[in-house]
C-alpha cells in the first residue's frame, strides 16, 4: 500500500516556508487575491444566503469563484448615478484594480518558481523569482483569467435554468432555496477551477508552457488525480481553520499584558494610554500581515509540491486506500 503524501507534503512545506521567510514578502502580495480562491467562496456563502434583502443580480455575477463583487458593488452604485465623473471613477477603479491583479499574478508566479526552485536546487533567490514572475506576467494573467472566464462559464450553464425560475418566483423562501442550490453548484466549479489555476500556474513557472496549454495541462493534471487534489483542499482547509484558531488565541495571550498595562495607565495618563493602545493595532495588523503572508506562502507550497508529485504519476487517494484496506 503506497504511504500517504499529505503528512508529507505538509511537514516538507511548513519545513520551505519557515527557512525560508523571504518567501512570506511574495505571500504578502499573493494574498492581496484570495490566496486560496477554493476557500473564499465557501467562507462568503453563509453571509450571502442569509441576507433576505440580498440584491440577487449582484450575488449571482459574484458566483463561481469569479471574485468580482467589489466591481459588481462599484459597477451598480455609479449606474444609479451615471455621469462623466462615474465614469471617471469606474475607469480609475478598472486601471487599479487591474494593476493590482497583475501584482498578485507576478507574486503567484514567483511564489511558485521560488518555491520549485527551493524543491530542486535547495536554493531561493527573492529577486530571481520576482524577476521569473515578471517574465511570465501575460501567462499568469492569461491563466487566471481563463480560469476564472471557465468557473463562470460552467457555474453559468448549470445555473441558468435555476436562475431563471428564480426570477419568476416572489416567494423569498424559495428564492432563498434556489438560490442555495445555486450555490451549492458554483462551490465545486470555484474549487475545482482555483485547483486547476494553481497547477496551470506550476506549469507554466517550471516548464514554461504557454497560458492557455497550461490550463489544459492543469485540468488534465486535476482530471487524473481529482480526488487527490479535492482531498488536499479540505485537508489545507482545516489546517487553516486551526492555525487561524491557533493565531487567535496567541493574540489573546499577548494582549493579556497590554490589557494589564492599559488598566494601570488609565488610572495615570490619558496620553500614555492613546500611546499604548497605537502599539497594540501597529502589532496587531503587522502579526496579521505576517500569518496572512506565512499561511498564503504555505499553501502555494503544497499545491506546488503536489503539482509536482502528481506529475510522476497517479497517486491513490485516502479514501480510496482505506476503503482497499478496510475490505481487506
């Protein structure tokens, strides 16, 4: 019985991440996207199901993992008010946002060929990779628009017919209903395509394929080993439920003397209390950063990792080897 490669992986990764902490400075911008778009879908999906007044046109173009529901928000406020200055503010947000994007796409690229680069020569080079990333910058963006253009693509088709019945239905129970169903379609579409983006992405970094092979490639990486990968993303998914429990509880221990602090310099000094409580949101948000960054870093690491395993071969997943075993 072949041994299980997520233990593996996972102590390999946190073992390239913590030696390497110039990595974390590409994690920090790779995290500006999501850094794992298989997740953010479902961490929104309660928040959007349970408003009653929900603008159902809005969520429903925010499906699919596309991320676009800051453009949606954008888009619908200053179509309400349509002026030449909408008009300049929408072409402002479109610019930034787009620069941005590119930002991420080069810190993905260079996140994965560092990460590679670490796999194979036991070496990391900060600008080498962002260099490499830099290289590739209209690749990655064709990969992560195609993919996101696919996600969109099949959440659409599926969903259609639903959406349809939902807009001629004025039963908000019902709406409420398909519209669960709606998602319930789009959260494997927005797994399955972030999955596929990921491996494009280890593509084209480590072989230099072009955009769109990439993506083929990464979804018939994905189609030979789906269960794999699908198992990996729930198995990073509770590894980052409990590291952020984890980093949770590590705040609250460190602010225990703060808080001590506070308590004693209310009864002394306004303005040292004003001073303290700025240390305090300084070093929140800087630990913050630095877990978004560290955690982000990590799970690129295993996705490119397992990329690169499942390139060797077809590998069993868990299930499928305990249901061997356990009919033995």
């Amino acid at each position: 019985m072949q041994e299980s490669i997520y233990r593996t992986l996972l102590r390999r990764s946190w073992f390239t991440v913590t030696q390497n902490k110039l990595l974390w400075a590409l994690g920090f911008f790779a995290a500006f996207l999501g850094g794992s778009g298989e997740y953010e879908f479902l961490l929104n999906l309660y928040n959007d199901v349970s408003e009653v007044g929900l603008s159902t046109g809005a969520n429903i173009l925010t499906l699919g993992g596309f991320g676009g529901e800051a453009f949606v928000d954008l888009f619908t406020q200053l179509a309400a008010v349509f002026s030449v200055r909408a008009v300049f503010v929408f072409a402002v947000f479109v610019l930034v946002s787009l620069l941005l994007y590119g930002i991420v796409m080069v810190a993905q690229g260079g996140l994965v060929w560092g990460i590679a680069s670490i796999e194979k020569a036991k070496s990391f080079s900060l600008s080498e990779s962002i260099a490499r990333g830099v290289a590739s910058f209209w690749q990655l963006l064709v990969i992560g628009i195609e993919t996101r253009l696919l996600a969109l693509f099949v959440f659409a088709v599926i969903g259609f017919p639903l959406f349809s019945v939902m807009l001629m239905t004025n039963n908000s129970s019902e709406v409420q209903v398909l519209l669960l169903v709606i998602y319930t379609i789009g959260i494997p579409a927005s797994i399955l395509f972030s999955i596929v983006a990921k491996y494009a992405i280890s593509f084209r970094m480590i072989e230099r394929t072009s955009g769109w092979e990439s993506v083929v490639r990464g979804m018939r990486l994905l189609g030979s080993n789906w269960l794999v990968s699908i198992e990996m993303a729930v198995v990073l998914f509770v590894v980052s439920i409990f590291a952020g429990i984890g980093f949770v509880l590590g705040l609250l221990f460190l602010a225990i003397p703060f808080v001590l602090m506070g308590l004693l310099l209310g009864q002394i000094s306004f303005i040292g209390l004003q001073v303290l409580l700025g240390i305090g949101v300084v070093g929140v948000v800087a630990l913050l950063l630095a877990f978004a960054s560290a955690l982000t870093s990590f799970q690129f690491s295993v996705w490119t990792m397992l990329s690169l395993e499942l390139r060797k071969g077809v590998r069993p997943p868990k299930l499928v080897r305990m249901l061997t075993h356990w009919r033995q």
